[in-house]
C-alpha cells in the first residue's frame, strides 16, 4: 500500500444531497495540488473513494452513511440469463479505444443522453465546459471505449484502468437505443475487458439502497459491498 498518512484531504460545507432529498451531503476529498498518481489512486479506491474529473473524493457525511462503494469480481462474476441476452444482442458493436479528448461527436451524445434520461439531475443542462471538466481529462490511465454500429458512435464508457481494476467513471449512450440496454452492456464488456487486462475488479461507484436509479448496480453478481471498511460479498 501507498504511504497513505502523509496525504492531506478536505471536506466540503454540507450541501443537498443529490440522491436523497431530505439529507445533507458532505464529500472528503484529496488535496487537489497533490498529482494524480494512479497508485494512490488504486489504493483509495480500496477505501471507496471515486475520481470525478481532477479530483479524487468519497461520501463523508455526518448523519448519513448510505452511499455504499461497489465492485464487481470479476473471476467470481455469473452473468444472468438476461445479461447474456443482452451480450448477445449487442455482440455486432465494435469497440475502439481513446484517449480523453473533446469531440463534437462525444459531446452530442452526451448532450442528448443527459436531456433526455437525467434532466432531473445536478448535471442539467448540459454544457462543453462541464463535459470537459467532468469527463476530458488526459489522465495517462484513462479511457474513452467507444461502442459503434457500422461507425456510428451508440455509448462511451468513461474508464480508468488501475492496478487493481477497471474503475468506471461514467457511461452516456444513445437514449433512443433502449432495447439494446446499452448501459448494463457496457458493465458486462468492462468486466470481460477487466478479465482480458488480469485485473481482479470493476469499481462501479456508489450504490444507495433507497435510490431507485442505482438499483442496476446490484444486478451484476456476486457483487462487493465496502461495508465499515470492508468489503463484503454479495452472491
């Protein structure tokens, strides 16, 4: 493990929680000047911390301990009968790799997803400087997996690749292809790339038990809970 105790980390003013709206939410993240060393980015992750743009961060709020991190084992992983329904009903995309980088293309898609499935959400309306804020970063170990039909650009998976795992930061695709279930496929290919790679995890992010929008996460089984630091097993 990285020497973690030399690291220096701050904590926001309590604001509204974003998932539970009778909560208040306060987030513990690391010192921005210190570099984005991927090693100590793994050995957090460990400990459920997230990366959103140039920041690394977790939950830490004073009344609330809902926010539970996730990931996925990937050795251990039996997909489901819909799972491998929906494997095989994506199986004529192409996945290309990219570098972080800000395209019109990428942007669109983006742009259409979140008006059309989160307008309810802090991320609404969306606009190129909170795209390339959140998600354009040129992070030497992050990704842009782009899923394509005969060139045309249907989901991108936002994804680090650790030491210890994939760790998926945020996943936007065509709305308009609900039959496809493009966000549970993209799980299911990063888990089979994690198994191509030899990495143990898919670090999913956090799971609420009383929020509705994460239920998927807990499709995907067994499935690690970081429980009072802990990781736990959910079969």
């Amino acid at each position: 493990m990285t020497e973690l105790a030399r690291l220096k980390f701050y904590a926001t003013q309590p604001h509204a929680c974003s998932y539970l709206p009778d909560e208040q939410a306060t987030t513990l993240f690391l010192d921005p000047s210190q570099p984005m060393d991927v090693q100590v980015y793994a050995d957090l992750s460990e400990m459920g911390f997230r990366r959103s743009g140039d920041h690394l961060y977790r939950p830490h709020c004073l009344r609330c301990d809902a926010c539970t991190a996730t990931r996925i084992p990937v050795a251990l992983f039996n997909p489901s009968r819909q799972q491998k329904r929906i494997f095989k009903r994506n199986a004529d995309l192409h996945v290309q790799v990219a570098r972080p980088g800000f395209s019109e293309e990428h942007f669109d898609l983006y742009q259409r997803y979140i008006q059309q499935r989160h307008a309810d959400g802090d991320m609404y309306p969306p606009s190129r400087d909170q795209f390339s804020t959140f998600l354009v970063r040129d992070l030497p170990f992050s990704r842009f997996y782009e899923f394509r039909l005969d060139g045309r650009l249907l989901a991108v998976a936002v994804t680090d690749v650790l030491p210890n795992g994939l760790s998926a930061v945020y996943t936007f695709y065509d709305p308009d292809e609900e039959r496809r279930s493009l966000g549970r496929y993209c799980i299911l290919w990063q888990i089979t790339e994690a198994e191509r790679l030899g990495l143990e995890a898919v670090y999913l992010g956090y799971w609420i038990k009383n929020c509705k929008k994460m239920n998927y996460k807990t499709e995907y089984r067994p499935i690690e809970l970081l429980i009072n630091q802990r990781w736990s097993t959910l079969y």
